[in-house]
C-alpha cells in the first residue's frame, strides 16, 4: 500500500513550505520511500530529493509506483527534476521510464585549505561587491535567467518572487544556522553602466566545535558575458572563507559546475580543482487532466427556450441582402 506524510518542522510548517514523504509497504515490511519538495514559490516545479527501494527483484516496480505516485498526487506540479549519479545506471534507466529526460551533466568540485589559502594571496578587484537584500531580487532573478539555457529556465520557472526571503523566514533561517554551527555570506557585482548583477556567489560556512575538516559549499552565478569574474569571485570567496574560519580549521570548499558552463569548468580546472563526482539532471513536465465541466449554456437548457420564441414581424431586407443577390 501507499500512505504519504508530510515531514515538516514547526518552522517549516508556519512558512507553508515543506517536503513530501510517500511510503511503499506491504504489511509489517518497509519496500520504499520517497520525498519530493517544491523548488520554486509558485510550487510548478518540484524536485525528487531522495528515492529508496528495498534490493529485491521487485525494485523497478516499486521505485515506478512511488514515481507514478508523486506524479499523479502533486497537483501543483507541473515540472519535475532529479538528480542522479552518472555510476547508477539502473536508477538512471528507471527515470527514463517513468518519462524523465537529461537535462545537464552536473559536476561536484573540491578546492583544498592549502587551495583556498594560495587563492587568497590574490586580491580580488571588486569594487561593487554589494550584499544581497530583497530590493534586488530583480537584479538576481535577470542575472539567473541570462546563465540559464532557455530549456532549463522554463524547467525550473522562477520568478522574482524566488530570490526574496520572507523577513520570518530569514530569522529562523539565522536561528537554524547557529544552531548547526553554520554561517551564509551573500554578495553580488553590479554593473553600473549596464545597471544590472552580472555576477553572484552564496557561501555557506561550516564551523565544527571540535575542530574537524568541514566542507563548506559555495554557489555561484556569473553572467555569460562576464566569465572574467570567476578568478575575481573565487578569490574573494577564498579570503572570506578564511576571515571566518581561520587558516587552522579551514576545511575544503565545494563547487557544482554544468556541462553548459565551460568557462567555469576551464577555471576550476587550471587552479587544480578535485572533481568529486558526476551526476546527471533529469526531468520531465506532466499535465494533469482537468475534469470536464457540462458547458454553463446546456445547462440553462437556453436551446429549449430559444424554440418558443418567435419574430414578431416579418422581417425587413436590408440593403446587404440586395447586395448579395
């Protein structure tokens, strides 16, 4: 059978924004789960954020019931996207039969502490790195549509409203982050001339109380026009990494670059950067059925109506029936 449950934190639940968790079982045995969660405020677009099956013969026919599950029952949604390891050649072929498609080959890097320290002797020249505040939300969401390709962009359909933060939302967001010990720096470079972002990176440091190797990740977007700033953004990440955290617990730091950004994979390559694993997106768009209506005018019956009625006078030619004839 399939019961679904909405994993959700108080915090999670007061913003409306949670995950989904749909359980295969079959009496006392547990034969798969998902969990699935909006990726845009609108919620059109969701992604597969885990999907487990027990390792029997059956797999394939669980993992399809728990896909065709989601699909049928999350009615918002009309775009999905998972990720998967390029290695899982079997979970791979189950998405391609459940209608998913690739979409990008995404590529995981690690940049070292003795990386990040040698990139940090070089002074960026930045001189409008500003922080990010949700009067320009505009500016990033024009950036982000101009370093997507357009099948992407239409896949993952943000609008303005997905680069604001709810001023509850970023309280409770700096709340969690003290509690795991972590820290989030934003910042964006505005072109005056252009008056616009053409560059943007988030940084979300990982501080350990017992002073073991962290992993800090970074996400960063860089207008296509612009590629000269990935040295330029890189660096300054690398020094803020280690104002925050210090040369002696510095940890790595992880990237994620696309098979459509090549200049930012011919960067990460020339500084030496470790490739930690290669995944593909996939997706795939679902139009639910609409329930056909009984048009409004059989139902006022207007068709009997019009019968009783009759022409009070014989009707006059006018001078276009003269024409036609």
């Amino acid at each position: 059978s399939l019961w679904g449950a909405r994993l959700f934190s108080p915090v999670r639940e007061l913003l409306g924004d949670h995950h989904r968790i749909y359980v295969l079982d079959a009496g006392q045995d547990l034969l798969g789960y998902i969990r699935v969660t909006p990726i845009n405020s609108h919620r059109s677009a969701w992604q597969i954020k885990s999907l487990a099956v027990a390792s029997q013969g059956q797999a394939s026919n669980y993992a399809t019931q728990l896909l065709r599950h989601c699909l049928e029952v999350c009615w918002e949604a009309r775009n999905w996207l998972a990720q998967v390891n390029i290695n899982q050649k079997e979970a791979i072929a189950i998405y391609r039969q459940n209608g998913f498609q690739p979409l990008a080959h995404l590529t995981d890097w690690s940049l070292s502490a003795e990386q990040l320290q040698e990139l940090a002797s070089y002074s960026p020249d930045l001189p409008n790195l500003l922080p990010v505040s949700n009067a320009d939300a505009t500016l990033l969401y024009q950036l982000d549509t101009a370093a997507m390709p357009p099948q992407i962009r239409q896949v993952y359909d943000l609008t303005v409203q997905d680069f604001r933060t709810n001023p509850l939302e970023k309280m409770l967001g700096f709340g969690y982050h003290l509690l795991k010990h972590q820290q989030e720096i934003s910042g964006y470079v505005y072109e005056p001339q252009r008056k616009a972002a053409i560059g943007y990176f988030s940084l979300l440091l990982e501080r350990n109380p017992q002073a073991q190797p962290v992993s800090h990740h970074c996400q960063m977007t860089v207008h296509p026009a612009y590629t000269w700033l990935y040295p330029e953004l890189t660096a300054q990440v690398a020094n803020i990494t280690i104002s925050n955290c210090g040369a002696a617990n510095l940890g790595e730091l992880r990237l994620t670059s696309a098979d459509y950004q090549p200049e930012r994979e011919a960067y990460l390559e020339q500084i030496h950067a470790q490739r930690l694993g290669h995944s593909l997106l996939m997706a795939r768009s679902v139009w639910h059925k609409v329930r056909e209506a009984k048009p409004m005018l059989d139902a006022l019956q207007l068709s009997k109506m019009l019968t009783g009625l009759q022409p009070a006078q014989k009707p006059v030619p006018g001078r276009i029936d003269g024409w036609a004839k």
